[in-house]
C-alpha cells in the first residue's frame, strides 16, 4: 500500500485513493434498479440475465464513436486532456524478454515522464509481470503510483482456477496493487457463464485488498453484444476494472469496444450497481487518439469516471506521444522523438 | 505554460472536460457584397430589387441578392431553351457525363469552403456540412454523371428522351444539397434547368453558379435564379418549362400541382412529414437513443423527414426517456462554425417563431414539456432542443410538421398500434423502426406507408437510395435509378 | 340465326336479340308474325329473363342510392338498358368499399393476385360470345369487330396478370450505398385509385385502363360512362365470381361530369386516371381539386391508341417506392 504522506512529498506525485476503499456507489435506489443479486442466483438466471440485455448494434455503436471523435479538443482543454491522459496511463511492460533493468527504467519514467519539465504529472501505475512486481514495488515505493500485475496465466488464462489463484496471490504478495486477470474466453463462448462468474469471483478474494482489473479479451469475443455480457458479468462477479484487452491479441482496444464497455459501467451504477473502472488497452499510440477516448468517457459516464481511480489507458508508447504534444502546447512549435525518452 | 491548468484545478475529481472553442475558419469563404442573377452564363442584374440574406446565428447581414421579376425569368427560360435546343440535347451522354464528373470534382476540391458557407448561410452546424451536406453533394453529381451514357439500361425503354427546360425550387433546410438533387438528374438525362434557391440562403446556389463557370458548363445548362416565392411561381407558372421540380412545404406544393393543371408539365413534389420513430422494446437502446437524437435534433429538427413523432413501446417509455434526457444533456447548441456544436441556428426569425408558436401550443394542450439546461446566444435565432411526453395523438404537435427541434413522444402496446398510429398522418416521407427482430422489422416496414424506412438507422441518404413521400408528402422519388423518371419522357 | 332474328339483331343490336328473343326457337319468331297462328304461338313462347344494370361496390350489386337510373341506348339511339346512375353518394360508398378491400388485396401474395387476375380472364374468355353482343350493341359495330375487341381485352388481362409477380423485380433495387447498410426499393400499391374509365373502346379500354391499377394490389373505383356502363358491369359479374376480393373493384355507371368531382376531392382517395375525361376544362378542374391531397395523377391523352404495346407506364403511374435501410453488422 502506497503511502500518502510520502506521496505529498514529491512533486509530481498525485496519490490514488486508497486501494479497498472504492468509491461509494451513487444513491440512485428507485423503480429502475435491477435486482442484481438474483440475477446471479444460478446458471439459469444469469444467462437469462446476460441474454436480457438490450443488444448493440454494430454499426449505430461505430457511427456513436466515429461521431465522438471528431470533436476538436484545442488550446486550454487539450492542456487539460494532455495531463489527465498521462495520470491515467498504466505504463506497461509485458515481454517475455522483461528484465529488472528493463522494469526499473520504466518505473523511473513513470516517476518523471518528462526530466525537463517538473510539471509534468507522474503516470497511474506501472503495469507488468508477476515475477517484475518485487523490481517494480521498489522502484515505486512512496511515489503514490500503484503496482499493476497481470495475472491468471496472462494472457490466455488456459489454466488450472489452482494455479490462476497462486498466480494471483504470488502477485499481491510481491506488492501489487492492482491486479489484471483475463477471463476464461472459452468458457464465455460455450455458454459456461457460472464457470466464468466464479472464477472471477475466486480471483477477487484472493486480490484482497489489491484491486482487481477483469480483461475481457475483447478481439476474442467478437460482437458487441458478448462485450456487453462479459462487461456485466465481471461487474457482477467483482470487477473494480473492467479491462478490454491483454494486448497480445488483434484487434485490441477500439474506440467503439471502449464506448461499449463504458455504457455497461454507466448502466450498472444507474441500476444500483458499484461504481466501476474502465480500462482500454493495447493499440492506443497517439494524444490524439487518447483525448478521443477520453471525449468518449466525458460524453458517455460523464466527468465522474474523468479521473485515474475510474479510467486507465493501458499503453507504453503513447506517454512518448502525450508528452510530445504537451512540449508543442508549451512551446509552440512540434517536438520530436529525440526530445523525450525510450522508456 | 498558461494554456495548461493548474496541477490542483486539474487533481480536482470534479474538474469538467469543458471544450474550448474550435471555430471553423471563416477566412476560407469570400462573401460578396451583392450578387447577380446567373443566366446564359452571365452574372447579370436582376430587375425585381434586392433581398438580403443575414446569418441566422448573428442576424449580420451577409449579402445582397437580385429579385428575379418574371421579365428575368422569362430570360432564363429562354436561355435554358436554346442550350437546350441547341446544345444539351445534342450532346452525347458521355460529354454531358464529363460535365458532370467535373462539377463534382470542383465541389470535393471546394468542399471544405462550401461548407462554411452553408454554415454561415444557413446555420447549419458545420459538424453537419462537412461531414454530411457536403460528401453527398459531390456523390450526387459523381452517382449521375455516370448516368447520363447509361440511360438506356435504366429500364425506361431503349432510348428515354429529356424532357426539356427544367424549373427548379429548393428549400432552405440542405440548399447544395437540394440543389445537387434537381441539378444533377436534370442534367444527366439531357434536361437544362432553372433553379431557385430559397432566399434565405442563396449563397451556396450562387457559389454553384461560378462552378459552373469553372467547369466551364455550356451557356445557359444551369441558370440560377434568386428570389422570393413571387419568383418561384413565375418560373413554375411559365409556359415554355416542361418539368417542374420543388422541394419544400406541403401547402406550396398543393399550390404548384393546382397551378401545373391542365399543361402538359411533369411534375415531382417533395413535401413535409410527420415521421414516426417506433422503438420496440427489444431495441438496442443505446443506438435508438443515437438515432433518436440524429432524427430530430439533426439540422435543428428542420428536415422533412425528421422522426418528430417517437412511438415508443410503453413498458419502456420511463428507462427510454431517462436515456434520451441523459443524452439530450450533452448535446452541444452553439456557434454553428464550431467544429464540436451539434445544434446550430434556426434558419430564419420566421421559422423559429413557427416552432415557438407550436411549441407553446403543446404546453397549453397539456403535454409535458423538458428541455435540457443550455444557454442560448444572445442574438441570432435559436430553439433548445425540446421533448413533449404525455403527447395524444389530438395534440396539434403530433399531428402538424413543426420543423424545428421539437419531438413529441407518444406510447403503445402492440406492434398492430404502432403502426396504426404511425400510418394515422396525411403525411408519409419517412418512418423508423426499432427492434432487434428481424422478421418484426420486416413486417413493420411493410406495413409503414412511408417513402423511406429506416430500420435501426435514422436519417441516412445516399445517392443511390431513392428518397421521396407517400400521400401528402408529394410524389415522384429522387436518387438511384429511380430518380431519372422524373426527368425522362416516359 | 334466322333471317329473321338477322333483321333484328341489324336492327336492334345482338343485345335485344340476346334478351328478348334468342331463346325462341326460330319457327315460333316465324308463327309470331302470323296473325293466324299467334294464340296458339304465345301459349309457346318464352320471354327471355332481362339482365339488370346495377352498380357493383364492396363486391354487391346495389341500385344507385339515389333510385335513379338512366337509358342506355344503342349507337342508332335504340333502347338498350336503364343502368344505375351513381350518386356522390354512391361514390363515396365506393371508396370506403375500395380503402376497406385494399389491406387484405395489397398484402395478398404477388402470386395470388396473378392467380386471380388469370382466374379473371378465364372467366372473361367464357362470356366471350356476351361481351361481343354487349360491344356491338353499344358502340354499333359489326359482332367481328367486337369479338376482337373481347379478344384484345381478354389476352390483354392475361397480360397485365402475369405482371403481379415481377413488378417488384423489375421496378425494385438493391441500392449500393455508401455505408455498411442493406438498402432495398420495392414497389408498393398507392392505396385507392379512382379510375375513369374511356366510353370507347367500351371493355378493351376499361380492361387496360382498370388491370394495370389492381394488379400491384391497389383497390378500383371506376367510372364507366353513359353506354360503357353494359359491358362493364357485366365485367363487374365476372369480377364478382372469379376469387377477386369484394371491394377491390368498385363500378359506378354515370356521368363523369357528376362523379368526377366527387372522386377527385374525395381525401380518402390516392391517384386519378382521367382517362376517361374527354372534357378537358373539366379534366383541369378535377386534376386541382386531387391537389388537395396531392393525388397522384395520370392525364387524359387525346386519341389515344389503345392497341400499342402499353408498357409497365400505367402500373408504375400507381405504385410508391418504398426504400428500406438497414444497419448491416455482426
């Protein structure tokens, strides 16, 4: 656990809230709420559930986010899109070819991503590995900025629930904050939605107090429609997070996907539900393509989820390109890659 | 670094992502201080006076136009009858198809000016005709100049001839568009044309006229004619035209089938609406919501066939309409030339005193009115997007074509009154259906006596699309092959 | 046929004949004229049971509302008939009877409707002889050329009834739009269309004027004028027995000028063909009372030549293009 005081200390730091202290769900009880515990009550009221859900239309859920993404985000509010991108980014590493060197140099730029200009805010997390998380809780200890672990057998979670619990518990142990599972795709596809629902169950009581981010795989699942399920299911089951991707699959997060995803986040707090996080992952490189997806979270939840505890990006590259674009906004003329750093 | 907020400002959770203004450039688009009438390929003066045509968004003044008098018509005809004689009708399809290539490459190459234009002219959001107007103008021309050498295999016999001189009158609400709609059919099956803009937004139809110019269109093919109604009647009424085509109310459309009695003129009206928006409830709901919004708040709710009548299935009204306030509280009403504002300006103080007018009268009727917070511009002419729930089908606000952004939303049980409420209008351009049942949204649609059905979609066009009423929403259709009939002998 | 009946049927049109006395044998109309024998040839004689003329609305033959009637004479000015004289009111229980009959008739099978209207020439084939006798009377020419004109009217129903079931393949598309959208045109009926039928040719022009509105499942409501009110409401029997839904052709039998008006303004009514309005001030008159609810419109042409190859002109008069669109995704 991050400590605040230590926090406050530094420059750049800007603490996230407390991990197990999620935000209190809105009081909107009223005729609209679901009766979300029976809808997990067992196989067949989950399925009813799921498959009750109002479907997407593919091509008005594209045309919605095309649309949204043509506003023109310029001078005072891009400054201000430019700076909640960084805070939100889950600076990521998850290579086999990962090395404490290698986790450590990312960790240092989490802690300054731009060494010539201190107002530069510090990234969300660090995201990686369950064997880097040691290497990366002490690079990071004081600094307010969370541990991310990928675990339950990253990034196909084709294993035993026995050896995603020790996956994830390995994690925590080592210091993780925050804790990236994947959902079992296949058992989404064939129907197995219990199955789906109590692993992620398991793999939150193992979290404790650690947060728990649900990947969806959303490239593996295909239509709009499965996204909308499995977004509720995790919620459902105990998702703080719910993720789109693990990156290591194509297409990974879209625009539209996220839009998807934000709506179920949006409808389960209107229906009585937890307020829940929302993190796109893999495939964003660009400011640009950031402050669109941030557009997306304005328009769709609203400013409440406008903040690091409730919106992540999962992204390496793109904090090179934030940081270019926010040395334009401060100087006026474009940056380029040699004036910000590898990792 | 001022332009970045201060780090406390920016940590504060309840920080709002507040757009700055993103103004199109105006710098793009010369306005004249007066302009002529277009004939025989001239700029000449008009002899019927002037009008001026102001932004609605600001109520400057941007222009000066010519009035057209019927001595001026008379001109016009006459040169659309000698190109008509001896140029057009002569000319191979495969040159007019050049032509007409042409005039839709200048519009792309021109697009972005014309858009701001239109924005200016018309106050229209520019989101709207850079994105939408302007695309379809050029796809318009594009779609049939390659018509104009193809007509024998369009299914009107071997060799359709042109009709002749065509007279032309466009609405307001999409004037390129429009334009592109009774220009590029006409001139494609060999017809010559005069056409008149509305006046309230002459601009972009007089920016055509110097593409033409440019595309170095043969004399007195496209003559434009600037002007109020008195002009439009005069052209419709004059004896030497042989089609007539007009875009706009019902009421003058009645006045222009009752005028073209007894000749020998064709005719094709495109009229008003009073579209049904059906949402079942196993729509997909975010969707309908977006196509809700897209049916009446797009253009301001000025479009013939806006859905402005929402029929939705009880046992979700109240989820429904949570949904549409939550969503209508994001829509963005401001500066039309703003590249992030959704709903522009009220196209003339006329029109917003109509929709102000029926507005008040749905209120005192008894229906429940909601619009969200929103401050309007202090000058210019503007109408906040606005719902009325507890509507009946008596209401005058579910009955007359209100063209503004005003959506009157009435429930039903059955999928059997659902279509008996939509169908219950004289009216019949357009109609929506919601519902992820595919046999249901094919019977819908059958049953739905409307020219056009949108089926989880709302508000689309394309060139190859045939758009066009049932009943009092006019006759005859325009786009694909469908939309040569109204300017071939057949 | 006898010298006799020859002479009559001269005289009188094969109509009378029919009538009055092609039921006799011929050596009893012999003894008829024979002072001597006439008592004896009465108590033999069989008087032929007369047709009466009635309009035809919502599939029953009614008397006009108005309890008038008027004389259907031959072309030699010989009495005919009295056939009903529609009313106004008559007219508008005719279009209530059309709108009525035009939801069941439009969304009946293309099939079924081709079906039916071949049913309808079949009929049509088998009164052959009936309608010749009918034409001859009323337009005074030779049995020849009415039994052509019977022939032309049947093999033209035949014609239009094979269209029922490729309209839609040849008037409707597949639009390629620029988007991911399914789009589709398909012809669709108007809804009801008054008809005014020409008084010449009496059932070729009534065929090809009435065929081309009800094959694509529109509803009928004819005006067959003055002595075109014979064949054509004998045609209305035929309709009456052939599987055609009541109420999908309506006939009046009248006046234009009084039933014109009426139509034209009638709101319920969609489309016009005028035909049959020989008047051209009155067709200008009645072309601006159908503005009111912008009825569709087909104008009078002058001389028209019934006999050319009509094309799909006046079936597309009074069809609507009706365009769907729909999202195309997974």
């Amino acid at each position: 656990m991050t400590s605040t005081t230590e926090a406050a200390q530094l420059p750049h730091t800007e603490p996230l809230p407390e991990i197990g202290q999620g935000r209190a769900p809105a009081d909107r009880a009223g005729a609209g709420h679901l009766d979300l515990g029976a809808a997990t009550g067992s196989e067949a009221a989950l399925r009813r559930f799921l498959h009750g859900l109002p479907g997407v239309d593919k091509v008005g859920a594209e045309a919605r986010a095309a649309r949204l993404g043509t506003r023109s985000i310029k001078t005072t509010s891009k400054g201000f899109a430019l700076d909640l991108a960084i805070r939100m980014i889950d600076l990521t590493t998850l290579e086999g070819a990962d090395t404490p060197g290698k986790v450590r140099s990312l960790a240092a730029k989490a802690r300054r991503p731009d060494p010539a200009d201190p107002t530069c805010p510090q990234v969300a997390a660090v995201c990686v590995y369950p064997d880097m998380v040691a290497v990366a809780r002490r690079e990071l200890h004081g600094t307010g900025i969370h541990v991310a672990s990928v675990a339950t057998a990253f990034p196909s979670g084709r294993t035993s629930l026995e050896v995603k619990l020790a996956d994830t518990r390995y994690a925590v142990a080592a210091g993780a904050d925050e804790i990236d599972m994947v959902i079992d795709r296949g058992a989404f596809l064939t129907g197995r939605y219990a199955e789906v629902f109590e692993q992620i169950a398991a793999v939150k009581a193992a979290c404790g107090a650690a947060h728990l981010k649900v990947i969806l795989e959303t490239g593996e699942l295909v239509t709009y429609d499965n996204v909308r399920r499995a977004s509720w299911l995790a919620m459902l089951a105990g998702a703080d997070f719910i993720k789109t991707s693990t990156g290591k699959v194509s297409p990974a997060a879209t625009l539209p996907v996220t839009l998807v995803m934000l709506e179920a986040v949006r409808d389960f707090r209107a229906a009585g539900g937890r307020t829940v996080g929302m993190k796109p992952a893999g495939g964003i490189r660009t400011a640009k393509d950031a402050i669109k997806y941030l557009v997306v979270v304005n328009e769709t939840c609203g400013p409440d989820w406008l903040d690091p505890a409730l919106f992540r990006f999962g992204a390496s590259s793109l904090l090179n390109d934030l940081l270019m674009q926010r040395q334009k906004l401060t100087s006026g003329h474009y940056s380029g890659p040699n004036y910000v750093t590898v990792d | 670094m001022s332009q970045v907020p201060e780090r406390t400002q920016a940590n504060e959770r309840t920080a709002l992502f507040e757009y700055a203004p993103a103004p199109e450039s105006r710098a793009i688009v010369k306005i004249e201080p007066s302009y002529d009438l277009f004939i025989g390929g001239e700029f000449v003066p008009a002899t019927g006076g002037s009008l001026k045509t102001v932004n609605p968004a600001s109520e400057e003044v941007l222009a000066e136009f010519g009035v057209a008098s019927a001595a001026d018509v008379d001109r016009a005809v006459a040169a659309a009858r000698h190109a008509y004689d001896r140029i057009w009708s002569r000319l191979p399809g495969s040159e007019r198809a050049k032509y007409l290539f042409r005039i839709a490459r200048i519009i792309q190459e021109r697009s972005r000016e014309l858009a701001v234009l239109e924005s200016i002219d018309n106050g229209k959001p520019i989101r709207e005709t850079r994105d939408v107007d302007l695309p379809l103008v050029a796809a318009h021309f594009f779609h049939y100049a390659g018509w104009a050498d193809k007509l024998s295999h369009a299914g009107y016999g071997p060799d359709p001839r042109p009709l002749g001189v065509a007279a032309q009158v466009i609405p307001w609400n999409f004037p390129l568009l429009m334009l592109a709609w009774k220009i590029a059919p006409a001139l494609a099956c060999g017809n010559t044309v005069v056409l008149k803009p509305a006046e309230t937004t002459p601009l972009t139809a007089l920016a055509f006229a110097q593409i033409c110019v440019q595309a170095e269109l043969p004399p007195g093919v496209v003559n434009i004619v600037t002007g109020a109604g008195e002009t439009g009647a005069a052209l419709i009424a004059h004896p030497d035209v042989n089609k007539v085509a007009f875009t706009g109310s019902t009421e003058v459309g009645r006045s222009i089938a009752r005028a073209v009695a007894g000749t020998r003129k064709k005719v094709t009206l495109e009229l008003g609406g009073k579209a049904a928006n059906i949402v079942f409830d196993d729509a997909p709901i975010d969707q309908a919501i977006e196509g809700i919004v897209d049916s009446i708040f797009f253009n301001q709710g000025q479009v013939c066939c806006a859905g402005s009548r929402l029929l939705v299935q009880e046992s979700i009204e109240e989820e429904l309409m949570d949904a549409l306030r939550r969503r209508m509280e994001t829509l963005r009403v401001g500066d039309p030339l703003d590249k992030n504002t959704d709903v522009g300006a009220i196209n003339s103080a006329a029109q917003l005193a109509k929709i102000t007018e029926l507005a008040a009268a749905g209120e005192a009727e008894g229906a429940e009115r909601w619009s969200p917070a929103c401050e309007l511009p202090s000058t210019g002419y503007w109408f906040v997007p606005t719902v009325f729930t507890n509507v009946s089908a008596t209401h005058r606000i579910a009955r007359e074509e209100i063209f503004g952004p005003v959506l009157s939303v009435l429930t039903f049980r059955t999928p059997e009154e659902a279509v008996a409420k939509a169908n219950n209008t004289p009216y019949g351009l357009s109609a929506g259906v919601w519902t992820e049942k595919g046999s249901r949204i094919l019977a819908i649609s059958k049953q739905l006596r409307a020219g056009v059905v949108w089926a989880n979609t709302f508000n689309k066009f394309d060139p190859s699309s045939p758009f066009g009423g049932y009943r009092e929403s006019g006759y005859g259709r325009e786009g694909g092959a469908h939309g040569l009939e109204a300017y071939l002998d057949v | 046929m006898s010298e006799k009946t020859g002479k009559a049927a001269a005289k009188n049109g094969p109509l009378k004949e029919t009538r009055a006395v092609a039921e006799a044998p011929d050596e009893v109309v012999k003894q008829m004229t024979d002072d001597a024998a006439a008592a004896e040839t009465w108590s033999r004689v069989r008087v032929a049971v007369r047709k009466t003329y009635k309009l035809y609305i919502g599939g029953a033959f009614p008397r006009s509302e108005s309890g008038r009637s008027y004389q259907v004479t031959s072309a030699d000015g010989e009495f005919l008939a009295n056939a009903a004289l529609a009313s106004r009111k008559d007219a508008r229980d005719a279009v209530k009877a059309a709108r009525s009959a035009f939801g069941g008739w439009s969304g009946a099978t293309a099939y079924n409707r081709g079906q039916v209207l071949y049913r309808i020439a079949e009929m049509l084939e088998g009164r052959r002889e009936q309608f010749a006798g009918e034409v001859a009377a009323v337009e005074g020419v030779t049995q020849d050329s009415a039994l052509a004109q019977v022939d032309a009217a049947i093999d033209r129903w035949v014609w239009y009834a094979g269209w029922a079931d490729k309209l839609s393949q040849v008037r409707g598309t597949v639009n390629p739009v620029a988007g991911p959208y399914w789009n589709v045109s398909s012809p669709e009926p108007t809804g009801v269309v008054a008809v005014f039928a020409p008084l010449r040719p009496s059932l070729f022009g009534l065929v090809s004027v009435l065929a081309p509105v009800i094959v694509s499942g529109n509803a009928a409501v004819v005006v067959a004028p003055d002595a075109a009110a014979l064949p054509a409401i004998t045609l209305a029997e035929v309709l009456a027995t052939s599987d055609l839904p009541g109420g999908v052709v309506n006939l009046l039998t009248g006046r234009v000028a009084e039933l014109g008006k009426p139509l034209a303004e009638h709101l319920d009514v969609d489309a016009l063909d005028l035909a049959g309005v020989e008047d051209p001030s009155l067709a200008t008159e009645l072309e601006r009372a159908g503005a009111q609810n912008l009825k569709r419109l087909r104008r009078p042409v002058p001389n028209p030549d019934w006999t050319t190859d009509p094309g799909l002109d006046r079936i597309t008069s009074f069809l609507e293009i009706k365009t769907v669109w729909h999202p195309v995704g997974v």
